[in-house]
C-alpha cells in the first residue's frame, strides 16, 4: 500500500515491526533462522544470532551471515511493499560484530507493480530439492535475468555446464558422505535442525531444512524424491571477489533477490551449500567456475510444476526474534 493508504495508526514502529516479521520468512541455511531484529524508534538493526551458527560446518559464520543478508533483502521488499522508504546501511564495526546492518525509514515511498510481484513472491517462495522435471536447461535471458538480480549487491552469478554441474553433483555427495560419518559435525548439529521448537510462517513453504547435508540434490525431508534425474535443472553459482563478512551479506541479499525474481516467473529453487563448506571441494568449484572470484554458494533451479506442494518449514517465534527498545 502507498503511504496515502497506509492507515493513520500504522506508525513506524508497526511499519517496521512487521517488516521484521514478514522477513523472517526467508530462506536460511540449515533453517537455522540466525537472526535477531531491534526496532529503535525509525530504525531496524539486523543482529546474528550466535546461538543459532552452526560451528562444526560454519566456523566462520559465512553461512551464518549469509542468511542474515537474506532476512535483511526480504525485510527491503516488506518495507517497499507498506510504502515506506528506508536507507539501508550495512556496518562492520569490531566493537559490536553482530550488528550486521541498520534499516532507517526516511518517508513515503510509491508502490511499484514490481514491489507487488517480489512481495507476493516473498509469501509463495518455495524451496524444492526434489528432481526437476521441465523444460531443461534454462533460457539466456532467464539467465541474465537472474543475474542482473544479483548485480546490485556486486555479486556475480554463472551457469554451471553440464560437465560443471556433473562436478557440483559429485562434491555435494562427497560432502554429505563426509558430514554422515564425522562424529564431531553430527554431534555440533543443534537440535532445532532436526526438531525444531518453533513456529510455522504464515505461507512459506520450505523443504530440506533437516540438516545441512540435505542440501544435495533430491534429498528432501518429508517428501517422496519423485520421478527424475535432475537432468532439467540449471545450477547457478554466486561468487564475490572478496571473501569477506560484507561480501557474505551482500551475497545473502542478492540469493534472497534471485531467488524472488525466480519465484515470480515460476521457477522452483533450492540452495546447496555443502559445496562451499569443505575448503577442498569449495577450492575446486572455484577453479572451474571463477579463479579469480570466491564461490558462495550455489542454488538449483528448474520447473516443478506437477510436484504436490511442499510442507511447510516451522519459524521462530517471533517475540523470539524481534526486539523492541523503549524509547524516551
């Protein structure tokens, strides 16, 4: 809605706490949900949740923060849709390294149709790591599309090949095969990856949460797998030219930005991150997609159209997650 819409007893702290709320629908790794929103009068700062890392496979907190920088795109495209203008200001500051970035509300912002489509996408996402049936490998100028989604946060986007993809396949098996048998990385998997004590977003739909093993193709908790190789899905890789925490909320953003614009022309879509995690295979991706960049992630994308709907991923409480400060 405009601001001419918006109704009078609506204020920024309402604006902003639902931004936050409608946020937390956004994808994260392992659902692991890392976040933690403080609403100070105008403002909206995303902190990490520590508690919620996954140390064994996330000692540095990339994937952490990565999932952070998805909640923090998802809570612009909320903000957009309320007709609320905001800056956004991302911070890196060692006196308080969990205070990721603030959101400022500086006045009415005019609704868009394309603020409508990535919204409603925001509702109707679905993650699907089931065998894509489709089309095959997608158009160019779905590719390009996507990857112009991923611009604005200096994050590059490639289209793996098939020999590529054949690689990225093997390494997320050599991976999962690693993780199943090493007792320590079994054993730092906080129970909520598995059984976790939360609630159910509003109409996310979400599979593959279970740990961060099942992001490898067609492991998808609570579903039968389906007919299919996977031959008709496209593998998208994100890489940045810096490895640093910025680049991992930028690159956190910018999934959460392609995944939208994917939703909103009727694309299934799933993350893998096991490919970055062990630093040989991540080493290896890197060569073959871009050596003078560093692989994030990767997502696959591909057409499930007949597929029964996914079941829905719990979401923390929100009381959990959203914190308001008293101001004087």
């Amino acid at each position: 809605m405009s601001e001419t819409q918006r109704p009078a007893s609506l204020s920024a702290r309402d604006v902003l706490y639902e931004a936050a709320r409608v946020a937390c629908l956004a994808p994260s790794i392992a659902n692991s949900q890392p976040w933690h929103w403080r609403i100070h009068g105008d403002t909206l700062e995303l902190h990490a949740d520590r508690s919620r890392q996954l140390t064994d496979a996330d000692p540095q907190g990339r994937s952490m923060i990565i999932s952070c920088g998805a909640v923090l795109h998802h809570a612009t495209v909320v903000l957009a849709v309320l007709g609320a203008a905001a800056t956004a200001e991302r911070i890196n500051d060692p006196a308080d390294p969990d205070l990721l970035a603030r959101l400022t509300l500086t006045g009415p912002h005019q609704v868009t149709a394309e603020d409508m489509r990535l919204h409603h996408a925001l509702r109707t996402r679905c993650t699907d790591q089931r065998p894509f049936l489709g089309i095959g490998p997608l158009p160019d100028e779905v590719i390009d599309l996507l990857h112009y989604a991923a611009e604005p946060f200096e994050v590059s986007t490639h289209a793996l090949d098939p020999s590529q993809a054949d690689l990225l396949t093997l390494a997320a098996r050599s991976t999962a095969t690693v993780e199943r048998h090493d007792a320590g990385f079994q054993d730092g998997m906080p129970l909520w990856t598995t059984c976790p004590d939360v609630t159910i977003g509003d109409d996310v739909q979400e599979t593959g949460a279970a740990s961060v093993g099942d992001d490898a193709p067609g492991a998808s908790p609570g579903l039968a797998p389906g007919h299919g190789d996977d031959r008709h899905t496209t593998y998208l890789a994100f890489t940045t030219t810096h490895d640093t925490r910025a680049d991992w909320l930028r690159t956190g953003e910018a999934l959460s930005a392609v995944l939208l614009t994917a939703t909103t022309i009727g694309l299934a879509s799933s993350v893998m991150s096991d490919v970055v995690e062990a630093p040989e295979v991540r080493a290896t991706l890197r060569e073959v997609v871009a050596p003078a960049e560093y692989p994030q992630l990767t997502v696959r994308l591909g057409v499930n159209e007949s597929a029964p709907a996914a079941p829905l991923t719990p979401r923390r409480p929100h009381d959990e997650v959203i914190e308001v400060v008293a101001t004087r």
